[in-house]
C-alpha cells in the first residue's frame, strides 16, 4: 500500500486488531496492535516488532510525532459494519 498523496492509510485496511496507526520521520507508516512509543531520537514509533505491521510509504514527515492515531470506534466494530 502506498499512501504518497499525503494521506494516511485508511483504516479500513488495517489488520484486525490493529488499532493503532503512526509514521515515522521517513515517511513509512504502520499498524500496531498496542499504542506504541515515540522514538524521538531515531525519528521512528517503537513497539514489540510482532506488534507492528507495514501499513504503506509517504513523503518523508517532518510533524511525523503527531501522526499517531487510534482507530476510530465505528472501523472495525462488527455491530456497526455493513
């Protein structure tokens, strides 16, 4: 999945379980399954390695530290789901 046009990867694309989206300073985002930590210093969202999924490529972000997102209530809820 490629995501160059500036947007973030749609959630309806996301892993199950994965309710957590974030890029990182060198544009590449990805899917979590706990919140994960920002890395300041390596300009990159940390979590356990099976914890995190490539979700897609951007541009190279300099506001990357607050690109982190929590999946919206209604993606993803089976009652609400067509």
């Amino acid at each position: 999945m490629h995501t160059e046009d500036g947007n973030p990867p749609a959630w309806t694309q996301a892993p199950e379980g994965f309710d957590w989206l974030a890029q990182d300073a060198d544009g590449q985002w990805f899917w979590y399954r706990q919140q994960p930590e920002c890395g300041w210093a390596g300009g990159i969202w940390r979590a356990n390695s099976r914890h995190q999924q490539r979700a897609g490529q951007g541009a190279p972000n300099p506001a990357w530290a607050q690109t982190l997102a929590q999946r919206p209530p209604s993606i993803g809820d089976k009652d609400t789901d067509p």
